[in-house]
C-alpha cells in the first residue's frame, strides 16, 4: 500500500494575537511543524500547540527560523555559518523542553520560510543547517523540501531525512516554489490541491507551472496553517488521498 505523510506549519500564534485554527487542523494532519518563537510563537503557544499534538497522536516537529518577528521570518538575512548552526540548535532545543512539559517528543526539524528557500539551492547553509540539527541529535529527521540542496546535506550529516512537496503552492522549472510575490504562487481551489497531491505521490513528480515533470521523492505533504481555507483543504486532501488507497501516517513511521 502506498503511504505519505501530511503536515502543517503550526503554534504561529503569538500573545494575543491568534494565526489559524491549530486544534483543528491538528484532528487532520498527522505531522505538526511547531513555531519555535523566533518567527511566531511563543512559550505557551508551544506548550498549547504540543499538548493538542500529543492529545491527537501527532508527530511533532521544531519549525526554526531567522530571528524575524516583523516579517514572519520570510525575509532574507545574513547570518555566518556558526551563527545558523546555534540558531537552530537554540530553537530545537526550546521546543524540546516544552514538549517535554506535555509528554511530548520533537522528532525532526523543518526550517521556515527565507531560511528554507535559500538553503533549497545553498548548499553552504543547507550543512550548516544540518549540523546543527545534527549537533542536538542525529535521531532527528530533516524534513527538506523535495530535490533540495538540504536532502543532500541531510545525506552527508547521516541524518534521517524526509522529502517534501506542498499542496498549495506552485512550482518552477527547477522545481523551487514560485515566490509567494508573484500572482501564481500559490493554489487556492482544494480539487486542484488534491489533484496535484495525488499525482506528486502516485507519479513521484512535480509538475511546474509551465507543465515541466520533475521527478522526486515524495515522503511529506504540506498544508501550510495560516492561510484562510487552509483546515478545509487539508480535510479535502486526507479524504481524496484516503480514497485513493494512500495511508496516511506519522513522518517517524513515514521514515522508519
């Protein structure tokens, strides 16, 4: 039987101020990307958003980021070797005494936004974001967008990795997001979603905007949780890919 795994970035929420419906998309999905404060969350956002994962038996992750409030983390920076290394040391480690808290466990990491799209083509951060995954534990998974730079520097660091793809957004040429700036980047109907998801995990490719057919792996889908329609479409994706005789399962038992 096929298998996959479905994710959402989660716990970017901060004080008073509320992003997505977590509690519901965390009944969907079965791998949650948790914010670690630096581009969203906070301390009891962390400790919210582990418990529900823990009460629904989901997978958690640390989600890490540039330290970029302001901008969501989405905004470049430039940052040397050794202080990526600590940065995402520093957040793994956060999210890992909060879960603790709840009963939970951190078992890969998932970096975010302008540090995740650069490192996709860089290989230089891409090992330095490996090792400081590495530097907290080489048990934990490198969930890394598909054909990245980061799947092979999660290679040469001996660590676990997992291949992604996302649901709702496009792809280029070279198999890279489309910039959320531009008017196509993202898919907002939840058929064609689905359709997309179904052929990525049946066919083992992406498909470009321009129709090109990149063949990759395809270990994890990605619904993100701060768009409007975002719980709806995951509902939809589960549902279409169930139906479709693809069991859906943790990212730990999608690795192991």
């Amino acid at each position: 039987m096929t298998k996959t795994n479905l994710n959402s970035d989660l716990g970017e929420s901060y004080g008073a101020w509320t992003m997505g419906d977590d509690a519901a998309m965390l009944a969907v999905v079965g791998t949650a990307n948790v914010a670690c404060g630096f581009h969203a969350g906070d301390w009891s956002v962390m400790q919210a958003t582990v418990a529900e994962a823990v009460k629904n038996g989901v997978s958690i992750g640390a989600h890490p980021s540039y330290p970029d409030l302001q901008g969501f983390g989405r905004r470049p920076m430039t940052m040397s070797n050794k202080e990526v290394e600590a940065l995402m040391a520093y957040q793994i480690g956060a999210l890992m005494g909060v879960a603790a808290t709840k009963g939970g466990k951190v078992t890969h990491v998932k970096p975010h936004g302008a540090i995740n799209n650069k490192a996709a083509t860089d290989m230089d951060l891409a090992m330095a974001l490996a090792r400081g995954i590495a530097g907290v534990s080489k048990d934990l998974i490198f969930l890394a967008p598909a054909g990245s730079a980061m799947v092979t520097a999660a290679a040469k660091m001996n660590l676990p990795v997992a291949q992604e793809v996302f649901a709702d957004r496009n792809y280029d040429d070279d198999g890279n997001l489309v910039p959320r700036g531009q008017p196509n980047a993202m898919v907002h109907d939840n058929d064609e979603a689905l359709q997309n998801v179904l052929r990525m995990v049946q066919e083992r490719a992406i498909v470009s905007v321009s129709g090109k057919r990149i063949p990759c792996n395809v270990d994890s889908i990605c619904v993100h949780g701060d768009s409007a329609g975002a719980v709806s479409m995951a509902r939809h994706i589960r549902a279409g890919l169930e139906q479709a005789g693809v069991k859906l399962v943790t990212l730990p038992e999608m690795v192991g």
